[in-house]
C-alpha cells in the first residue's frame, strides 16, 4: 500500500545486455568530460585560466585522426597494445554488477 500523497511505483527492468550497453557508453562518454572538469577546477584554484571544458574531447578527436607509426622491424603488439587497452577501459564496466 502507497504512502499517502504518493502515487504508485513503477519498476522498468531492462535486459541486461542493454543495461551493460549503457555503462559502457556513459564511461567512454562522460570520462573525458569529467577529466575536463578536473583540469578546469585545478586551474581556477590556482588562479589561472586554464583549458576549455571540451578540451579533452578535441583532444580525442585529434589523436584518433592521427596516423598509426612504428618503428621498422616492430612487431604486430606495438600496434595492438592502443587497441587492447581501449578495450580493456570499455569492459570494466561491464563488470559491474547492476
């Protein structure tokens, strides 16, 4: 039985799979916005300027435009070990459970 003045509640339940979806985008979205944030409020306390808000995403968006190098005679790892890293940030939050 509801309390008074308030109406009934609602449960959504989503699947799981849509739920782990959702972490991950909200980790690879909002982490560069949060460190932005951080860098933003570090420099105002040390009475600077400092970067934009958006900075880290620029940021992001011109290293992913960048060309992949490696020295001659590398193996394949030197390329992959980016790639694997950036999975394994993503999967971290597929280990939390909801």
């Amino acid at each position: 039985m509801a309390a008074v003045g308030q109406g009934p509640s609602v449960t959504i339940l989503l699947p799981l799979p849509v739920i782990q979806t959702c972490q991950v985008l909200t980790i690879a979205v909002a982490a560069p916005g949060i460190s932005g944030v951080i860098a933003t409020a570090e420099a105002r306390l040390q009475g600077r300027r400092g970067p934009r808000l958006l900075q880290p995403y620029f940021d992001l968006w011109k290293s992913f435009g960048k060309e992949a190098l490696a020295p001659e005679g590398t193996g394949p790892f030197f390329l992959l070990a980016p790639v694997v890293s950036f999975a394994c940030f993503l999967t971290v939050p597929l280990l939390i459970r909801c």
